[in-house]
C-alpha cells in the first residue's frame, strides 16, 4: 500500500468518526434517580432504572411505571392512595409526562399543560 492511499485512508477514518460525534450531541440527562424532597409534605418522585416508579404527591403514595423517548419522560399507569390532606397542594398525581433539564424534572399534565416541578 502506497504512503499516499495510508494517508487517504486514515484522514477518511478521521472524518467519519468526527462526523459520527458531532451527529450525537449532548447526551440527555438520564431520568432515572430520585426528584423532589423527601420532607413531610413535599412531592416526591424515585424513578428507578428497571421503569417502575414510586413516591408521593405530599399526601398519597404513587406507584407505577415510567419510560422515556425523545428526551419526554411518560409516565404508565400510576396507583395512588386517596387521602384526604388539607393544606397540601397534590399536583403531582395529575402527572401525564415530563421533560428534564439539567437537574430540574419539568412535570405536565395530560392536556400538555405543566403542572409542577421537581429538582434531583
């Protein structure tokens, strides 16, 4: 092989591997982990790596499924107890998806509408 066909290859690979990089971008931040505060009476969010999902509104515990496509979190079916708790604002059982930026998870509702927010 001619030193001039080496050098074409290699600058080849070079280039192909660099536009395959800059094709990826950023990678999105994984949703998995644990969001909200575990304080008396705040929202709480644990989305763990397997899909399932637990947590409370503040009042009631949830439970489910999640999975994420596009950058948009969705949650599946979510269980919640039905307790009545005057004072504290339950917002989080309206969750249909939710988005992530850096370390604060944007929640919205089914109508697309954003209902809350939880920081990691």
């Amino acid at each position: 092989m001619s030193r001039t066909a080496l050098s074409a290859g290699v600058a080849s690979a070079a280039l192909a591997a660099a536009l395959l990089l800059t094709g990826c971008g950023p990678a999105a931040p994984a949703p998995a982990g644990t969001w909200g505060s575990s304080a008396q009476g705040d929202p709480q969010l644990v989305l763990e790596a397997n899909g399932s999902l637990s947590g409370t509104d503040g009042c009631n515990r949830l439970m489910g499924s999640w999975s994420t496509k596009g950058g948009t979190v969705t949650f599946g079916q979510v269980a919640s107890t039905r307790m009545a708790c005057p004072g504290v604002d339950t917002w989080l059982t309206d969750l249909a998806t939710a988005k992530v930026d850096g370390s604060t998870m944007r929640v919205f509702d089914a109508s697309g509408a954003e209902i809350g927010t939880l920081k990691r």
